[in-house]
C-alpha cells in the first residue's frame, strides 16, 4: 500500500485549525484539533464589475478587488480610476501621461515605471503621483512584484532581461537576467522575492510567449509553459505558487488559465474576450478590467470579477463514544435521539432478556428507571426524554410481545390495552417515528403489516410492497409520514430491499449495495438516510459498511470501527447516527459494549476571499 508522500510527493500537514489563506485545489490536510483529514475542492467564475469611465488599454494596475488601481494608458493617457469594489471614480493624474507602463503595490501605496522618454518613475499615495529616481533603462510592459517600498521589477520590451529592484527612493539592477522574454502585463507575485514571470513578448527563436519563471530573491527558475501561447494577459496573483492568468490576444481569447506552482490549466472563460487591460487582485479574488476586445472600437471600459469559492471536505467517520453501562445486543432506542443525546431500553445479553435503560449524554451512559417487562428485539421511537417502546420478545420462553410502553424522561409507563395493544404482535420489524406519531412495519411472525401511532393508540396501515418476503430482520428509520424500511431476510437468503413510505403506502426505493439484516440506521426522510452495520449475505458474517442515501441510490460512507450486528442505533438525521451494542459473532459471549458517533461528510462553501478563521 502507498503512502500519500508516495503518491504525491509531499506529506499531509498537521495543523491545530483549517487554513487561514487562499490555498490551491486539491490541498489535504489533518486537523488536530477536530481529530478530521480535510480537503480542499474550488470552483472559479467570473462576473461583471463595475465599469471604467474612460475605455483604455495597456495602463498600469495593482491592489485587490475591493481596493483597485488602473492609471494612464490610451487616451487620456495620465487618468486615473480606483476602484471599491463596486464602482469606478476618479483621482489624481499622473504627471507624465503613458502608454505600458507597470507597477507594483496597492491603491493608496504604488510604484510604476515604463515608457517615459526621461525614464522617471512615478509614486502614488492614493490621491496624487510623485515623480520618483529615474528607472535604469528604457523599458514598456515590465513585470513587477512586491510593495511601494521594495518591489522588483523584471524584462519588458523591447528586449529588457533586467532584474531591478526599488527600495522606495531608488533602483537598483540586480545583475541578474530573466531567462527570456519580454512583456508580461500586469504585477504578479508576492513581493520583492517572490515573483512569477509569465512571458508575453518573444525575444527571439524559439518564441518564449507564455514562459514561466519564478524569481525567489537571488534567482530566476523556469516553470515551465503556459496552456496557450497568447500576449498581452490580465494576470492576478499575490503568490509565485497560485496564480491566474486570463485572456490574451493573437487573435482575443477568453481563455483563463490556473497555475499552481508547478503548471498550468485552463478554467472558466472570461465573459468577454479581453486583452491588455489592467489585472488586479489575488488568484482567489481578483478583477481584469480596460484594455482591447473585439469590438467596434476596439477600446474596452468593462470590468470582470474574478472569484474562487471554496469547499473545505471533511469525510465522514465514525468516532468512539463511552461505553455501555450494560453489554447487550438486541436493544431497542429512541430512534429520533439527536447527538449528542441517546437513549436504549431493553434488549439481551448472556443474563436473558433486559429491562435495563441507559441514557446518553456525549460522552457517557447512565443507568435510568427499567422497562416494565424485559423485553428485546422491539420497536423505539422518540427521543431521549419522551420515548416509545413496542412489540418485542421476552424470552426464556420465547413469547412474542403487542404491547407498549412510554418514556417521559425518567419512567416507563405501560399504556393499558386495548390503546397499547398492537393489532399484530412481532418483533425484528422495523420502526420509525416519535412518541406521538410512530411506525411499526415488518416482522416476525412473517408479515407485511404496518401499524400507526397517534399517541394513543395503534391502527393498521398500508402493506410492504414486498409483501412478507424479506419481511423479518428488516431495520427502519425516518418519521411518520416519511420513513426507510431497509434490508431483511429470509431462510438462506439476505436481502438489499429499500422501500420507502410517504405516511400512506410503501415504495420502492434504490437498493443498498450491501444487502444486509439486522442492521441499524438513522434518517430525517426517505431522501437522507444512514443504514450500517448488520449481517450481510449468508456466510459473509457481520459488517461495519455504512451507507448514505439521497432518495434515489446509496452510496458507500466511512465504515464503522467495529463489525457488528443486532446492534442498536439511532439518530433523526444523516449526521446524527449513533451505532452501540450489538454482536460481534454468533458465539454467545461475544456482545460489545462500544458506541460509535456518525460525522457526515461536510462540504462548507466557503468563498474563498472570506476565509480568515477556522
């Protein structure tokens, strides 16, 4: 078997709370804290901004999506607009007007050079430009990283290598050349040692367009190539390892590209094809806006938003609980009990027959006032302070029960005949529902009929549509009006029959994957059930599978610890399941006394711009 560092090359990281930073697709990661492995899955897409007032292209850009810079470039070549999110308005010109200039850093702290005939660089402070030390070549679409006090800046046409660093008064060239390529449209990085530099304008033969490198500080490594050869990109990054590239041109694309620190691919289109304009933002979070499109004129003044929701996966798993007080199989519950609360009455052990009760409380079992008659193999409903107890057998000798008892929170009472008395007495049917609105269905003696509780007493409804074939052994779960009748058995013969009930007749549902009987479950309808545990087919002996189910077909889940079967469970939803007791073999002594607590699988969208805490 191979290890995930195996597989995939790096270990899963340890950490006490989920990650607080945009993080790429994909990430697996254990809590410590929730005793959880997560994962992390991300979807991208784009939507319309705000627009710019005045249409322009290739001007220079920087800060994030609610907090954007976009200056000169077409006419009138020194405006410039920031952005909050929602709008566009306007703010201090520069004092020199430019076309393919670039820059570094956010809406109220930015640095930008290019295409200026006396070289100078100019500064922003969120309302006015100052002119800054003059840049050490003559350079158009240069790449930049970083802030207003140290950024890097790196190639740009015609035939720029240079790497050049700025202080926040002056530059420096770092004598050190990218590895090819000119043009790259738009800040990408993280600061002043760590910048991607995605290549747009070739140097020479063979074309470098779409070349990837990483600066860390005191060098340039190649990453590779872009999915698609294009110039002229609106890029977003504030990371060498996760970054987003979008559009291009030769001819217009809408073509939006992800890189993870290693390679790209390609993602969800831009809504419009879009070239030169000013990229903003994070890979997470980000905007394009300005530049070129198809269009008559070719000048664009639209603004597209680009953003990752994120879903964090938790995967389902059962975890240990506190152990019974009393070792027992065959028990029956109070099949709505939520976590952390549970509560079994009755069932049997190497002493007989039980009448003892126990209560839940998270962590531990307590012993409450005993049924009225030791009883097993019965019907539960309710919750842990007002339950129901019916039908069952008592044994030695074996006599099978029509009787009914409730639970208030701390006693039985026996509810007098004829109100209390089932109009079939069985037991291994099963049940569903509350203390006043229960279900009893299948059973032993072999029949279909279902019976309904009011409150106060029963009356008979609709059959199984399987009849009594499969009928015995079967485990139940949901409520009233929408419950799950799963599993059973005949002599040499185990069954996977899902029927559902809609408070009228019984269906047929999607058949589970394991067929199984005396298994236990939990439900809220007949669209979200729990089944686990059980016998599966003959000679196959007990299980620990566990199933989910959607109204239309199961699909398997994180097995149980233990194996077991005649087993006991609960719980009014998917995420609520509770497994205790139950036997581990068909030998006499080998009941457990182990509960195990049921984690559904939890997918929370999150949008990943918001994600600061845990």
């Amino acid at each position: 078997m191979s290890t995930y560092k195996e597989l995939f090359g790096k270990y899963v990281q340890s950490i006490a709370s989920d990650p607080t930073t945009a993080v790429a697709e994909g990430q697996i990661w254990y809590n410590t804290t929730s005793n959880t492995f997560k994962s992390l899955l991300s979807a991208g897409s784009w939507s319309a901004g705000g627009n710019l007032s005045s249409a322009r292209t290739n001007g220079c850009a920087g800060g994030l999506q609610s907090s954007a810079l976009y200056a000169g470039g077409g006419s009138p070549g020194g405006a410039t607009e920031l952005y909050n999110g929602t709008a566009w308005t306007g703010s201090g010109a520069m004092n020199t007007n430019r076309f393919g200039h670039r820059g570094a850093g956010t809406q109220t702290s930015y640095i930008m050079a290019g295409n200026d005939p006396s070289n100078v660089a100019e500064s922003f402070n969120g309302s006015s430009w100052t002119t800054e030390a003059v840049y050490p070549s003559s350079v158009s679409q240069v790449g930049a990283s970083g802030t207003d006090a140290a950024a890097v800046f790196f190639g740009g046409g015609p035939t720029t290598t240079a790497t050049v660093y700025w202080n926040g008064s002056s530059w420096s060239d770092q004598s050190v050349a990218n590895q090819g390529g000119a043009a790259n449209n738009g800040p990408m990085g993280a600061s002043q040692s760590d910048a991607l530099f995605l290549s747009g304008t070739s140097l020479g033969s063979p074309a470098l367009i779409g070349r990837t490198q990483i600066w860390n500080g005191s060098s340039w490594t190649s990453q590779g190539t872009a999915s698609l050869q294009k110039d002229s990109r609106m890029n977003m990054s504030q990371s060498s390892t996760y970054a987003v590239s979008a559009g291009g041109r030769s001819p217009y694309s809408v073509v939006t590209e992800l890189f993870d620190g290693s390679a790209w691919s390609t993602t969800t289109s831009l809504t419009t094809a879009q070239a030169a304009g000013g990229g903003a933002g994070s890979a997470s979070s980000g905007l394009t806006f300005g530049g070129n499109y198809p269009g008559s004129p070719d000048v664009y003044n639209g603004t597209q938003e680009w953003d990752v929701s994120t879903t964090i996966v938790v995967p389902a798993t059962w975890s240990s609980g506190g152990n019974l007080v009393n070792t027992r199989d065959s028990m029956m519950t109070a099949a709505q009990a939520t976590q952390p609360a549970a509560f079994i009455f009755g069932g049997h052990n190497n002493s007989g027959t039980l009448t003892f009760s126990e209560s839940y409380n998270g962590s531990s079992w307590t012993s409450t006032n005993a049924l009225p008659v030791a009883k097993q193999l019965g019907g539960g409903a309710g919750v842990q302070t007002a339950a129901l107890c019916f039908g069952g057998q008592t044994s030695p000798p074996a006599t099978t029960r029509a009787t009914t008892e409730t639970w208030d929170g701390s006693n039985w009472t026996a509810v007098a005949a004829p109100g209390g008395t089932l109009g079939t007495g069985r037991h291994n049917g099963g049940s569903a529902g509350l203390q006043d609105a229960a279900l009893l269905f299948g059973g032993t003696p072999s029949t279909a009929n279902s019976e309904e509780w009011n409150g106060s007493s029963w009356t008979e409804g609709n059959n199984l549509s399987r009849g009594t074939t499969g009928s015995t052994d079967i485990c139940g779960a949901g409520i009233q009006t929408s419950a799950l009748a799963m599993g059973g058995t005949a002599p040499s013969f185990v069954y996977n029959t899902v029927e559902e009930y809609n408070g009228t007749s019984w269906t047929g549902g999607g058949g589970l994957n394991t067929a199984r009987r005396r298994a236990a479950a939990a439900a809220s309808t007949t669209d979200a059930g729990l089944c686990f545990g059980g016998l599966a087919s003959p000679g196959s002996g007990q299980t620990a599978v566990a199933e989910l189910y959607n109204g239309t077909a199961w699909t398997n889940t994180a097995s149980m610890g233990t194996a077991r079967y005649y087993l006991g469970g609960s719980g009014a939803t998917q995420g609520d399941g509770f497994a205790f007791g139950g036997l581990l073999t068909g030998a006499a002594s080998s009941f457990t006394d182990k509960t195990e607590e049921f984690t559904a699988p939890d997918p929370s969208a999150l949008n990943i711009k918001t994600l600061t805490t845990s």
